[in-house]
C-alpha cells in the first residue's frame, strides 16, 4: 500500500488512505506526532518515509515527553526519521 499494507479486515484503510493525501494537498504544514515513551516503530519509520517525500513543510512532534530531560532523551531516538528536529511534548 501507500502508507500502510492492505489488510482485508480494514475495510476503510483505503478510503482513509485517500483523504490522508486529499488533506496533504490541502495543508500547509504536516504534523506528524509520535509515541516518545514507545520510541521510533517500523510504522512510524514508513509513514516518516511517504512524508518525506511531499512537497510541504513537515513538523515532527515527540508526545509524552512528561520531563524536560527526559523528552530530550526521548525524542532524540526520531532524528533517524529524517523529518528535522524532532519536538518534544506533552499533552
């Protein structure tokens, strides 16, 4: 697939697929938020990936950074997703 692999069972995966990219086109900006406390997922590496490749300005947000010392340390872990400097959140 697109972003992710077709799974029968997803009967809506496509149509979300669809208004995913219908909204890029739309955006000025993409957010992508991740799991800070989980770390950087083959998912997260994929969806990173089809970002990459978009003609729009793109933000990577870190959640669940609850402490300043630690979120730093959390969301250095998504600087291998090529998206610029991983923020760190929470919220």
């Amino acid at each position: 697939g697109l972003v992710f692999d077709d799974d029968p069972s997803q009967v809506f995966m496509p149509q979300i697929r669809q208004q995913a990219l219908v909204a890029l086109k739309e955006a000025k900006v993409a957010l992508m938020v991740v799991d800070g406390q989980q770390g950087c997922t083959p998912l997260d590496e994929e969806i990173a990936s089809f970002l990459r490749r978009q003609s729009i300005p793109k933000v990577l947000a870190v959640n669940k950074c609850e402490s300043t010392k630690q979120g730093d340390l959390q969301a250095a872990d998504f600087w291998q997703l090529g998206m610029g400097t991983p923020y760190p959140v929470s919220g």
